[in-house]
C-alpha cells in the first residue's frame, strides 16, 4: 500500500494547553479515516496543520511527492470581490494553473508552446474542469454562479469550498464538518459521490451516520495521545469500551500497589539506603500510572427537570399566514406529556414561525393556543449563541445564578455545574472568546439546562458539538422527564431522540408522521417509487390503446410551438431553480419571501401545463 503521509512525534500545544504530545500515524491510498475527539481538544488545529495553515511545536510531516491534496476549511473565506465560479478557480492546482497558462498563450504572438500546452490540457481532462465544477455546484443547490461571494451566507460559502475542494480530484481529501449546512439530500449525495470515488480521506464530522457510510478507520485524540481503530464508527465505539475499561483496571492495579510503594518511599533514606535502586525508579514509573486520569467523564446531563402537569399546550384552529403565503392553516394540536416531536420540512415552510407562536414570539392570525401553567419552556435557537466574549465563562453562568437547584432538594454551585459539563476550574476563568465554537455551543446548552426547563425545544443542536457530547444528549432527552421539540438535519440524532414527526411541506400543508426520521425517508422514497410506477403503468396503458394506423403530420404551427415551448420550460425551470435557491438562503425579507412563496406555485403550474402540451406534440409526427 502506497503511503501518502506519515506523522512522527507531532507535538502542539497552546501556552500551558497541550493539544497532543509525540502522536505518530499515517495515511496511504486508499485509506479513508475519521478524525474524533471532544471539542477543543486539537482536531481543527490538527487538520490546519496537516495542510500548512499552522505551525507545530515538534515532529515531522511527510507527504508522498507531488500528491494533490484538497482541503475543507471549517470555517473558509474568500476574497468579497469574486464570483461563485471564480472562487472555484482561486485556490491554485496543477488544472488551475494549466487554464491559466493556456489563455495565456492564446494572448501572446505566435502562441508559443501551444502544443505542449494543448497535450497537457488533454491530460488532465482540464477541459471538462468548468463544467465539472458547475456540475457539482448544482448537486449542492448553488445554481447561480455569476453571483458575489460577498452575497452568500456562510452556509452556502461552505458549499462553495466543497465544491471547489471536489473539483480538484485530490490523491487525499482532508474536510473538517462537511456535513455542516448541508440538507438531507445534498449530505447523501456527497455520501454518494465518495463512496464512488477512489480518493483517501482524512475528515472530522458529527454526522455519525456519514462517518459510518464513508469512513473504515477511526482516529481518537484523548488525553493528548492518538489512537487507531481499524474499522468504521460501529467497532470503534465497542473498541474504545474495552480500552477504557482495561486502563481502568491497569490504573486501580497502579493505585493499589503505588499506595504500598509509596509508605516505603516515606521512610527514612537510611531505612532504604541497601535496597536495590530500579526499586526507586520503578516507583516513579509507578506514580506516573496511578496518577494518570481517564478522559472519560463526558458531559454529565443530569439535570432533572421541573415537574409538569398533564396539559402541555393545546393548539385549536391556528392560522398564520403572510399575504397569500400560508403557514398554518386551521391547525389543531393537543401536545401530550412526555412527548417528543421531531419537526422536518423545507426553508420558507413555516418551522420557525410554528415554533415563534408557540413560544409567544409571534401571533396567529386567527385560533387560539392554550399553554398549560407548569411548563417551562427552554429554548436552544440557532441564533442563541450571543454571549459577551470579554466575559469569563463562570460569569456567563453566574449572571444566571449561582446556586442550581437540581431537585430533591440537591444544589450545585455554578461552577460544580460547569464541571458537569466538562468545563475544568482553568476553563471556567478563561474568557469567552478563547472558546471553540463546540464548546461555546456546550456553554449555551448549559444556560438552557441550568433553568431545569421541562419542554425543551431545540433549533439544529448538533451543529458543532462534538460526537461524544452528541451521544450523551440523545441519552439525556430520551430519559429527559419532560417534552421535547426538536429540528435538525442530522439523522441519527434524530432517529435517537423523537417519536414522531411533524412534516411541514409547505403552504400550511402539514402531515403527523408516526416514527422516526429514518423510517419517514424510506416510507417516503417507497411513495415516490410506487407513484412512478404507477406514472408508468398510466403511460404503458395509453400507449396499447392508442390508435397507430392514424399518425397525423405536425403543422408548421404546431411545430412553431413545439419549438417556443422547448425554450419556455427550460426558461421556467431556470426560475424555478434561482427561487428554491432563495428560499432556501434565509437571507430574504418578509416581503422578498412572500413574494417569491406565491411564485413558485405558479411556476410549477406552468411547467405542468407547458410539459403536458409539449408531450401532446411529441406524438405527432413532423
């Protein structure tokens, strides 16, 4: 097997935080690894290494000569005045640089070198290299290519750099949360394309499904050390169950002989002076292994919540609406004790506006919600994570409260809450911003819990927190004592943690799903399956009884339109696209959505009508 990296003794540190100590691995063709750790703990940095953006403290970095790598920033930027296409070709290749040479050529008298240019466009298929890029761009639903960078939410920049660290056809391929901002389609379809392709793969994501589909082996970063599971997501969470349970019993052996070693080593020198010296040595060797503290104390969420009565809310004949743009419509709910709803449905369907009523943000139209007197609402939104960044974290807690009432009587002060969350004394007196974003998400998570809510209604909770956090979560909501509302993209989160779902298809159309996100994917790729064949049957039955001895000539009007309406569709479709696209960028206005709500209807009408005439006059000979 070819080796493309190898890593020796790499050592990085921050200050008095070291991020991993004298960590060895390599990487060869073909390999395709997951990168886990907790947050904050170095696997951005990590990556950030690896492709040359950071230093290091110690240790070597050696890549096989002249291999391609591409790499996904968590976090990339361009400059404001490119377009989509041209940000595409920002990041210089071997491709790039060919392009570049070639229209240079083509500008220079006499056209020096042609040939030998020509030969290695062919090579290196730099040909197809546009159009591949807007290939891939449509995949990840960004169609206007002529539009500013500067105009596009950081989700779609991330898209962007995606697809531009695609494009290349790399020998490996490093992406730091590839999943991020991706919907459910565009996140299988790019499980899809790496599944097809040959390239090796170093990537970090929370998406465990992903890593499950893609990865085979499994890198952790814990307690400064690295280590290697050859194997997908599954075996390594199995693995890493027997190696923590047999440190554990290697380091209560080590406490239990240290404390015998250690009255020895307390008597007086003259007591010890005859005895043999490796005796001394071992000891601290000894010290060095009992001392040790297993990294495995996870985020503790055992908050319990506040009790709640048996009316939670009851939603009777709701409507709300924005000019001609519907988003409930007559809806009625009684929401049960203890229940946990997943909502899913496209931008610009409502979700967020359901979740303003009911949190009293915002006022139906018409109806009535009828929100029983125990619950305590606590809200985690996408738009929460506003803290001071000058202030320390115990603060940010503390300006809350500082003693947590936890029920039974039980208390915790808020910085014994905050070890409960994995945030030790030293991180607690840091500041804000010295933060990752993971654990300023785990932070937030902490001022929602700490007000010991008892319906829970979370906005995308996994984005940016680490798999280890993920999985402590999805075992608290699902013994949570209380209801819960949740929306996210990411399947196995909720496959975990809801027992239904809540569809919102858009124009107040919404349908109760009796399962989870999984089983609500396959019933509904089943439907469409089953409405296709059923489609065909139609057609094959039309085709059998349709008269063949009478074929009629098309007349020079009809193929004028058949003509006129070949152009429209494709005009329409084009329409179509650029609206989905600007619904889906959460960048309009009110107006701006309504406006473009209303169109969309319309314009799939017209595709319908026009389509229908246009397969009409395809069966007409010409």
């Amino acid at each position: 097997m070819v080796s493309y990296l190898q890593v020796e003794n790499l050592t990085k540190s921050f200050g008095d935080l070291v991020l991993f100590n004298n960590i060895s691995f390599g990487i060869s063709e073909g390999q395709r690894i997951g990168l886990i750790a907790q947050n904050g703990r170095g696997k951005t940095t990590l990556l950030n290494i690896l492709a040359g953006k950071e230093g290091y403290d110690s240790g070597t970095i050696s890549f096989r000569r002249d291999l391609k790598v591409g790499y996904l920033e968590q976090d990339p930027t361009y400059p404001e005045n490119l377009t989509v296409l041209e940000a595409c070709f920002y990041h210089g290749n071997e491709v790039v640089q060919l392009i570049k040479e070639y229209e240079k050529c083509l500008e220079t008298e006499g056209h020096p070198g042609l040939d030998k240019i020509l030969a290695q466009m062919d090579l290196h298929h730099a040909w197809e290299y546009e159009q591949k890029a807007k290939q891939i761009l449509s995949q990840l639903k960004i169609r206007n290519f002529d539009q500013p960078i500067k105009q596009l939410s950081g989700g779609q920049l991330k898209r962007v750099a995606l697809a531009n660290a695609l494009i290349t056809e790399p020998d490996l391929l490093i992406l730091d949360e590839p999943t991020n901002h991706l919907d459910l389609d565009m996140t299988e379809w790019l499980e899809e394309y790496l599944q097809r392709t040959n390239l090796s793969l170093l990537m970090v994501t929370h998406d465990r499904y992903f890593l499950d589909r893609v990865c085979s082996e499994i890198l952790e970063i814990d307690n400064q050390t690295i280590y290697s599971y050859k194997g997908n997501y599954s075996y390594y969470l199995e693995k890493r169950e027997e190696r923590i349970l047999s440190k554990s019993v290697e380091i209560e052996r080590a406490n239990n002989l240290y404390r015998t070693e250690l009255e020895w080593m307390r008597r007086m020198p003259q007591a010890r002076g005859h005895k043999a010296r490796y005796r001394e040595d071992a000891f601290y060797e000894l010290e060095k292994v009992a001392k040790q503290r297993m990294n495995n104390s996870n985020v503790k969420l055992e908050i319990k919540s506040s009790y709640i009565g048996s009316k939670i809310f009851e939603a009777d004949h709701l409507c709300k609406s924005y000019d001609d743009l519907k988003i409930l419509n007559d809806f009625s709910y009684i929401f049960a004790r203890y229940e946990k709803m997943g909502i899913v449905g496209n931008n610009g369907t409502g979700k967020s506006t359901f979740l303003k009523i009911l949190m009293g943000e915002v006022q139906p139209d018409s109806g009535t919600l009828d929100i029983g007197e125990t619950v305590r609402f606590g809200y985690y939104s996408q738009d929460g994570l506003k803290f001071d960044e000058q202030m320390k974290v115990i603060d940010v807690v503390q300006d809350i409260a500082e003693v947590i009432e936890l029920g039974n009587g039980k208390k915790l002060t808020a910085s014994q809450f905050l070890q409960h969350f994995l945030f030790t004394p030293e991180t607690q007196h840091s500041y804000v911003h010295k933060l990752s974003g993971g654990e300023k998400r785990r932070l937030y998570l902490c001022t929602v819990l700490m007000r010991n809510p008892n319906f829970l209604i979370l906005d995308e909770p996994t984005n940016d927190l680490d798999i280890i956090t993920l999985n402590v979560l999805e075992d608290y909501l699902k013994n949570f004592g209380g209801c819960v509302i949740v929306v996210s993209h990411d399947r196995y989160f909720m496959d975990k943690v809801v027992d239904h779902l809540m569809v919102f298809n858009g124009n107040a159309d919404i349908r109760d799903f009796p399962g989870n996100y999984t089983q609500y994917r396959d019933w509904k790729e089943t439907k469409e399956q089953q409405e296709k064949e059923e489609v065909k049957k139609i057609e094959e039955k039309t085709a059998r009884v349709r008269p063949t001895t009478e074929k009629k000539k098309m007349t020079f009007k009809e193929k004028r339109e058949y003509e006129q309406l070949e152009t429209e569709i494709a005009q329409l479709e084009e329409e179509k696209a650029q609206i989905e696209e600007a619904l889906c960028s959460g960048a309009l206005t009110v107006d701006e959505l309504t406006e473009k709500s209303k169109r969309l209807p319309e314009v799939n009408e017209l595709i319908d009508e026009k389509t229908m005439r246009w397969l009409e006059l395809s069966e007409i000979e010409s």
